[in-house]
C-alpha cells in the first residue's frame, strides 16, 4: 500500500514539477517513480493488477513519464531548442526499437504456438525442434526494454540543470544502442526458433513415442479460464493416477495449463486443436478420467473405444456435484454412498450401474481425531468456499459473516487460533467477497500485532531457508533451456519437488509462534496439512467439509438460507453431523464448545457414520479402491473393444 501510494503521489509530483515548473521536483519525483515500479515488480504486488485495470499498467506509466519529461523541456527551455530535439528523437527511436523487439518476440511464439502439440515426460528430440532464445532475452522483457529510457531521461535532466549538451547526447545515444544490441542479440535465437517441423512430422513422432508408451488410462482436462487458481482439479489426482496399476497419460488441451501442472512422472500431452488431437493414436487407451465438465470434453468423450469416467474435483451438496451432464460419462466415481444417493435423487439423470464408489484418495495423509484438542492452542481453521459462477451458486460465508465469525473468535474468553484458508477463487468475481475477504486478513493481522507487539512473519533465519527451498522448487520446475538440472526424469524430478515441498511445510509451522494467526494463501502449507493443524473446521457447503469429515473431528457449516435445522440437514447430507451457524453465527459457542469440551461434543458419534457415508470405509484404502476401478472398467474396455494396433506401428510383444 505504501509503495502504490509513493507510486501515485510520484506521479502527481512530476505534474506539479512541470507546472511550477521545478527541476528538482521532477527529478525526485520520477526517481521514486522509477524505484517504487522495481519494487512493485520485484515483490510481485496484488496492485499491479489493479494498477492495469485502472488503465494505469506499465508502458503506459512510462509513456506519461516520457511526456512529462518532454513536457518539463518545453517550461524550461524553448520548445525548439537542442535538449527538446535530442529527447524526442532518442525517444521515437527507442520506442521503433522497443516496438521491433517485442513484434519480433510475439512472432517467435505466434510460431511455436503453431506446433501441434506440447509435451512432458515423452522424448520427441528426435524433431529437432530448437530452443527458445534465452531466458534473459525473453522474460519480463516489456519491463527490461522499457527501463531502457533511463539513460536519455537522466541526460535530458542533466543537459536541463548544467545547459552542457553531452549528458542529454551520450544519454540518448546509450539507450539507442543497447536497445539496438538487444534487438541484434535476440535476432540470432529468433531466427533459430523458428525453423521447426511441419505438423505431420510432429504428429508422427509423438505416435511413435506413445508407441513404445502404451498409455492405458488418460487424465483429461480441458478450461477456459486457466490460472493457477483452476488446476487444483488436476493436481489433486496426480498422486493417485501414478499410483495405478495401469499405464497413465495426462491429456491437456490449453498450453497455460502446463504452466500449472504440478510436478508428476506421469507423461503430459498438450494438444490444442481438436483436429490433431483426433490424429493421436493410443491403441491401448480404454479409460479416460475427466474432473471437471467442460465443452471440449466432447473431443475427447467421441473414442467410441474409450470408457469415459466423470471422477470430478471435489465431493460436497453443491448441485455440481450431481450434474444432469455427467449422464454423458459411462461411469461416475464418487467418494461414497452419499454421491451415489445424489445422483440417484436426480430423476432420469443416471443409472444405478454408472456409479462407483472409489473414496477419496487424496485425503490419506489426514490425521484423525484423537477425542481432544491436540494443538498446543485450540485452533480453528475457517476453510470458506468462494462466491460462484452466479449468485445462485453462491455459497460462500465470507460476505455476509465472515468478518463477524472472526470477530467473534479473537473475542473468545479462551485464546484462540485462527487459520484462514479461503478457496483460491474467493474475491474472484464479487467485489464484496473481496473486501471482506481483506478486512479479514487485516483482523488477524491486526491481532497478531496485538499479542506479540509486532508484524508476525517468519524469522529471517527460517524466512532464508524457505526463500532456499523457493528457489529451489522454481529450478526444478523449470525445463528446457533454463533447468539446472537437464538430466533429469520426470520422475526424479517430482520425487525432488515433493521433499522440497514437504521440508517447507514442517519449516512453516515451526518457523511461527503456537499462538500466531495463519493466513494461507499459497500452496504451501497444503489444505491437508493445515486440518492436520487444527481442532475444529467452520466452512461453508463445499468438498472443503467433505474431506474434513476423514478426520472426525468437529465442525460447523454456515445455514445462510435460514432455513429449520432439520430441514437444512435433510437437504445437505455434510451437515448431518455438522454444529449450524446462521449469518449472525449464532451456534459458535456449540461448536467451540465440542472443541474445548469433547465430553460435550453430541455430534461425535455422528461424524463417524457420516465419514464412511460421504467417503466410503476405511478398508479396503481409497487407493486400493480407486485402482480396483481402473483396472475393472479397463478390462471391460478391452472386451468391448479388443486391441487393434496401428499398421505402421510396431510394438514388441
């Protein structure tokens, strides 16, 4: 918030420089513009994103800061003179330069867009495709080339305060020319990128690969709004899709996603057109798992031969979870009995015979209840879910209690701790979700400050270790030309991730004091770990609860339609062992008390048939389960349509 407002009122201080007009002024005014965008930038700011729909992004930041610089020369000097002349040509050929060098860039990856196909973990060196130009050249460089102008602003500064003509000449003639050597260094790996194979050739080698392969189960995934935010429904099954018997691939359609895939040593195609991927041959290919219902699943839902499985991204009463759709899928696998009566409950949706029971494989790593508070301090987690698609959909607690439910916890007569883990989309698409989604964080802060006469964070000792293991996680990610680490498998390299992520994670908790409030926006700590940190869950009606159940211990949901408990339990089948909690949160002091006092915890009981209810028994594991399901569906793929192999494809028996 400081930089931002520095960054504003740096703005507004070059105007008044001009004005006056001030040397001076304007020279530390664009001196602390200059300084709070690096900053800005360096720290990744939620306010660049307001900043640029506010119309205010950075080339057109830099485009005022120019035009006040011209305009500052035209108040101090005459409007024909040298100094006017000498920035105004060094600026139109900096902006031809910029312009060239980022036409250039778009080209190189309207190009390379054109291939048919990306890949993971399969070995298509074979096309020789050639790499990108280096990193250096590539990344961020709207920023790098934009920052360019400092020398010829700095000299037309200098020719204004001494009247001596070299600083504004040898300003604007460094800027041209490494602008100009810029452009000639990116020239040679442009050219280089460009020469790639046609698209039959591509194809052909990525059939061979799949081959030797042999995939036998797919994971598929298609979106149209892909962020980070999105691909939770495909990380979520990547343990569980390694673990199967059967020989997995992950099918992808938008190339952001890869962006976001999670570390796995399962391999990852990338096929955007429809009319390619209609090309790629899996002869063994008889089961395809789909989490989430999209329009270019038909793509893939027309292989006759395939056994099409709706397996979805998450198991609550949302009305997403029993879809009229999913009627399109040959099976639907669901936690437990109380996916099965979802489904069941819609008329003419589906059949009895599509629905399996496979649990949840993703929640083995859940502590259960041990029947008392077992953190050093009672803590709350308040996992609420975000604001949907619609407000008909919208079942989030976050705006019309969410601040009033935290009020009411840090005024609790027990001190508590509060964990506040929201859906990644919260704020989204309602404004109010996000102010009171703020407002929240600023009442934890806020009381962290209280107790410990301080901004809570991690010690700088922790906070270096966890910037070590950043960096390192970010260099395993990276592949290609800018991996450190080249050599490695897929396999490897995700084992390497996942004890990264899993040191970082035990680092987190113990690097913060017991008593501190938590707000986990990151990926790390994950969901799973912080219920593993918490006494008792309060959220909304989503998956969140759903998997909380696995642990057993208490919990509330938000009643926000007002209706009779009963009724309200009857209609969300999660609440039925559930402490209520209406808009006003009249019922928390139920539900803290089952916490505190497990004697007096009445939904214990409950709970438990609630969990093999919602998520199946414990034996046989979920993972069992979900591969016991894989291979059967597979083998009645391989009845209803035997193996046919390609005539051109060669494959050892």
């Amino acid at each position: 918030m400081l930089i931002s407002s520095a960054l504003v009122l740096s703005f507004i201080g070059m105007l008044v420089a001009v004005v006056m007009p001030s040397l001076t002024l304007f020279a530390g005014s664009a001196a602390v513009s200059y300084l709070a965008d690096l900053m800005l930038h360096s720290s990744q700011s939620p306010t660049l994103e307001r900043l640029r729909d506010s119309r205010f992004g950075l080339t057109i930041r830099f485009l005022i800061r120019q035009f006040l610089l011209l305009a500052l020369c035209g108040s101090v000097t005459d409007i024909d003179s040298f100094v006017v002349q000498m920035t105004s040509v060094g600026l139109l050929l900096l902006f031809a330069l910029q312009l060239a060098y980022g036409a250039l860039l778009k080209h190189v990856r309207k190009k390379r867009q054109e291939l048919p196909y990306t890949v993971r973990g399969l070995d298509v060196e074979a096309l020789g495709i050639r790499r990108m130009p280096h990193p250096f050249l590539m990344n961020k460089h709207v920023r790098k080339t934009l920052h360019l102008d400092v020398p010829l602003f700095a000299g037309t500064l200098g020719t204004m305060a001494t009247d001596n003509w070299r600083y504004v000449t040898f300003g604007g003639i460094i800027s041209v020319s490494v602008a100009y050597l810029a452009l000639l260094a990116l020239v040679p790996g442009a050219r280089n990128a460009l020469i790639l194979p046609s698209a039959d050739e591509a194809i052909d080698e990525l059939n061979e690969q799949l081959a030797h392969y042999r995939p036998q189960v797919a994971l598929y995934f298609t979106f149209a709004a892909i962020s980070r935010d999105f691909m939770y429904q495909v990380n979520m099954w990547l343990e569980s899709l390694e673990a199967l018997d059967l020989r997995p691939v992950i099918v992808l359609r938008e190339r952001a996603t890869l962006n976001y895939l999670d570390a796995t040593g399962v391999p990852v195609i990338c096929v955007p057109k429809a009319e390619f991927l209609a090309r790629v041959e899996m002869p063994e290919l008889r089961v395809c798992l789909y989490p989430g219902n999209a329009g270019k699943n038909v793509h893939m839902l027309q292989r006759a031969e395939v056994k099409h499985v709706f397996i979805g991204h998450g198991d609550s009463d949302k009305a997403a979870s029993s879809n009229r759709v999913s009627k399109v899928f040959d099976e639907i696998w669901v936690a437990g009995r109380a996916g099965r009566d979802r489904y069941e409950r819609i008329k003419h949706a589906v059949s009895h015979h599509q629905i399996v029971e496979v649990g949840r494989p993703q929640l083995m790593s859940l502590h259960r209840w041990t029947g008392r508070v077992a953190q050093p301090i009672p803590t709350v987690i308040y996992a609420p879910t975000w604001e949907g698609w619609t407000d008909d959909a919208c079942y989030t607690s976050v705006i019309p209690a969410g601040e009033q439910l935290i009020e009411a916890l840090l005024s609790h007569e027990r001190r508590l701790r509060i964990i506040y883990k929201p859906h990644p989309l919260t704020g989204t698409r309602s404004p109010a979700a996000a102010a009171a989604h703020r407002r929240i964080i600023a009442l934890l802060e806020e009381d962290n400050a209280r107790r410990f006469g301080r901004r809570i964070s991690n010690s700088k000792g922790a906070a270096r270790k966890l910037a070590r293991i950043d960096k390192r996680i970010a260099e395993l990610s990276e592949r290609g030309v800018r991996s450190p680490y080249p050599d490695l498998t897929e396999q490897e390299r995700t084992a390497r991730i996942r004890r990264s992520r899993n040191q970082a994670g035990a680092l987190y908790w113990n690097a913060i004091p017991d008593e501190a409030h938590h707000v986990v926006l990151d990926r790390i700590p994950a969901l799973n770990d912080c219920f593993n940190h918490s006494d008792l869950l309060i959220g909304d009606m989503s998956s969140v609860v759903s998997d909380f159940v696995a642990t057993r211990k208490p919990y509330a949901i938000f009643n926000l339609e007002g209706l009779p408990d009963q009724e309200f339990r009857n209609e969300q089948r999660t609440a039925s062992a559930s402490y209520l909690l209406d808009s006003e949160c009249n019922g928390l002091s139920e539900a803290l008390d089952a916490m505190l006092n497990p004697e007096r915890d009445v939904m214990a009981p409950y709970r438990e048939q609630l969990k093999d209810y919602l998520l199946g028994a414990d034996y046989p594991p979920s993972v069992v389960r979900f591969n016991a399901a894989a291979n059967a569906l597979y083998e009645r793929g391989l009845r209803d349509f035997p193996i046919e192999y390609p005539e051109r494809v060669y494959v050892d028996a």
